[in-house]
C-alpha cells in the first residue's frame, strides 16, 4: 500500500498542554478528561474531523505537560474544547494551552 505523498495530506498541528491540579494527575485520567470536553463541545463529526492523537511518550509525570496533536483546520476548535476540561476522574483542575505548533521539535520544554 502506498503512502499519501506530503502535498496531499492534511497539515497538523501540535499543541503543549499543562494540568493544573492539587494533585499530580495520571495520563489516562488526562486521555479520558479530554475526549469528553472534545465529544461533548465539537460531537462526534467535529471531533473525527479534528483528528487528536494525544502523545503518551510526550507526557510528563513530573511536570504535567503533555502534546496533543490535532488537524490545522481544527485548531481553535480543539483550544475551545480544552478549556472545558474542569475534572479529572474526582481531581478538580483544569488544562491550559501553553503552545502551538508545526513540530514538535520547536516545542519548548518538551523531551522528543
């Protein structure tokens, strides 16, 4: 099967989120948190269209940042889903964007 040749696919964008909570918040919690406020804000079409790949080897215990990578087309829509995070699993918190980019090398702070 042959591969899509790079004009033809879709262009991505990466995202850097930090939890903010009293607690230290584990990875699943953060996957299941931000697939609810992303069904519940963008539905199922939205959602499917926005393509998320939320990058477990990117996802920092210690400091509670993480990549989320998403469709160009639906940047703003995702960043608006995102803000609806308020819980993880019985933590109160929430998520904030803190970058967006091209790659994920030029994100900061970010171990590849």
């Amino acid at each position: 099967m042959k591969h899509l040749p790079p004009t033809l696919r879709e262009d991505q964008r990466y995202l850097k989120y930090r939890v903010h909570s009293e607690k230290d918040i584990e990875f699943s919690e953060v996957v299941e948190a931000i697939w609810e406020a992303c069904l519940n804000f963008m539905g199922e079409k939205g959602a499917s269209n926005a393509d998320p790949w939320i990058m477990k080897n990117l996802y920092s215990y210690s400091d509670q940042v993480g990549v989320v990578k998403v469709n160009s087309q639906s940047v703003t829509d995702f960043r608006a889903a995102l803000a609806f995070v308020d819980s993880f699993g019985s933590e109160k918190g929430f998520l904030t964007v803190e970058q967006v980019s091209g790659t994920v090398k030029s994100l900061e702070g970010v171990e590849n």
